[in-house]
C-alpha cells in the first residue's frame, strides 16, 4: 500500500509536465492503421482508487483521452459508477452498514451510496472520495475534454439499464452528433445488452466483451463495432479475423483488448495489431508503444 501510495503522489506532482497524447482519427478510440489507443481502466486505476473522480482527473493530467468505466444501477433507479456488483471492496460499506450483506447496489439508494468513503482503502490521501454518479462522472469527462468507453456492466441484473444510460447521456448532452461520433462507446459482456443499446441508438459505437469463435463473428458485426477480448487469450490470427469484417456502421470491425499492465504484454498486443489497449497502467503502456 505505501508503495503504492508514493507512486500516487509522485505521478500526481509530475503528470503535468505531460504531453497530451495524440488525437485519434475513428469514432471509435482508434483507426485500424493508428499507434493504438491507450485506455484508462477505471482512470488511472493503479494510481488512484479506481472509478472514480480522482481516478479520471489523474489520467487527465498524465495526458490520456480516453478513459473507462463501469455503470449499475442502486435500488431506486439511479446508475453510479462501480465495478462489483457489491460495494464491499472498494468502500467502508461494512462499517456505515454492517446488517446489509452482501452490500449489492442494487439494495441501496443512491443517497446512501453517496454517504460511502470510496477512497481510503486505496491511500489515505483519497479519503472521502465518493462513488460518482453516471451523471457527476460524465460531467468530469466533459470537464476534462476526454473521452468514454462506457461499459454497462452486468445487465441482467438491471432490466432496461441500456435505456436508462441513454436517458443519462442524452440528458448530460452525450448523445449530439460530436460525442456520438467522437468521445463516446458503449460496451458489455452481454451480447443482448450490446444489441438493445444499437437498437436504440443504431448511431452509436458500440463493443462486446469476449471473444466470440470466428465462425461467429459476421453474426456480431451486425450489431457492433468492437470486439474487445482479455489480452491473456488474444492471437494475431484472431485480430487479422476481426479486421476482415466490417462492423455495424460499414467500417472495419475493431480490438481493443484488456486489461494490460505491463509492457512486455502492451508490446505483444501492439505487434497483434490491436486498436485500443485498456490498461491500469497507461503510462506503462504509452511508454511500450505509444499512442
């Protein structure tokens, strides 16, 4: 943890002093022929408590467009800005709640998710940071000038959450032609989830996470426009796959793959032919292969 917290703090004295990483030219976070993508898992999640605003303002200073997340929905409808289905490992729940195991989200209200300590257990300079909103996190994006791989995460557990997203984003004015065509994905794990979001919003860019077979690739193309596979499972021949279709909106299918966080992985990647590379590292990532 104290390693970890001095890495913290020397990246957030030093971050400045970095260049911006270059714009990328796709509506998604890279062009198959561009230096990939590198993508902020979570924010700067291995230097700053992931998912949330602190996490994101970091990669902003260390010069990084693109960021990612993960949205649920609590018990009365709100969606926040978490990656496990429970609250227990990334704030002080335990202590504010302890008659509420498992501390789901969907069995608390936003108001008392707000009252939770997202940070300490990270560092004790991040104390007090809190679980953002969907709103309050894609109001910093916009502060920030960055950009957002959006995934809803677990949808089974959250009936209609692709419509409530887009209710959010529309609302917070991330669904006019510039964020739909520029700063915006939306992914998940759920092909279903992927397919309503598209139906909903047949402009978007849109991702499934996995690793469909071949074979059944062309079926997925219809509907989205990223196939987005743990790096562990990833081959050059299946990149070269992907590329060969083309994707929901007539352009060739993409990767950007995750979650890499170190260099000798970023480089494999890279020579793979990946668009984008999720990472809680990215520094460690822009450094191996740019982008």
């Amino acid at each position: 943890m104290y390693a970890r917290t001095a890495t913290a703090a020397a990246l957030l004295g030093a971050a400045a002093l970095l260049l911006p990483a270059p714009a990328t030219q796709a509506a998604g976070p890279a062009g198959a022929h561009d230096e990939p993508a590198v993508i902020a898992h979570r924010g700067a999640s291995a230097y700053a408590p992931e998912n949330t605003l602190a996490a994101i303002d970091l990669a902003d200073r260390m010069g990084f467009d693109w960021v990612e997340n993960d949205v649920q929905r609590t018990k009365d409808g709100e969606l926040v800005v978490v990656h496990d289905d429970s609250l227990a490992r990334t704030t002080n729940v335990e202590q504010l709640f302890p008659g509420r195991a498992p501390w789901k989200i969907k069995d608390f209200t936003a108001a008392e998710i707000a009252t939770l300590d997202a940070g300490s257990w990270f560092g004790p300079e991040f104390t007090g940071a809190r679980v953002p909103t969907l709103r309050q996190y894609v109001n910093r994006v916009e502060r920030n000038h960055q950009k957002l791989l959006l995934e809803i995460k677990k949808p089974e557990l959250y009936p209609g959450i692709e419509k409530d997203t887009l209710r959010v984003l529309r609302q917070e004015g991330w669904l006019n032609r510039h964020h739909v065509k520029h700063r915006l994905v939306i992914q998940s794990f759920g092909a279903d989830s992927v397919k309503a979001v598209h139906e909903q919003r047949p402009d978007l860019t849109t991702g499934f996470l996995g690793m469909p077979a071949v074979a059944d690739l062309p079926t997925y193309a219809r509907f989205t426009d990223q196939i987005n596979p743990t790096h562990t499972s990833l081959t050059a021949d299946y990149v070269a796959a992907v590329h060969k279709l083309k994707g929901a909106h007539g352009k060739q299918l993409q990767v950007s793959t995750w979650t890499v966080n170190t260099a000798a992985a970023a480089t494999r990647v890279n020579d793979f032919g990946v668009d984008g590379i999720i990472t809680n590292n990215p520094d460690i990532v822009r450094d191996a292969v740019g982008g």
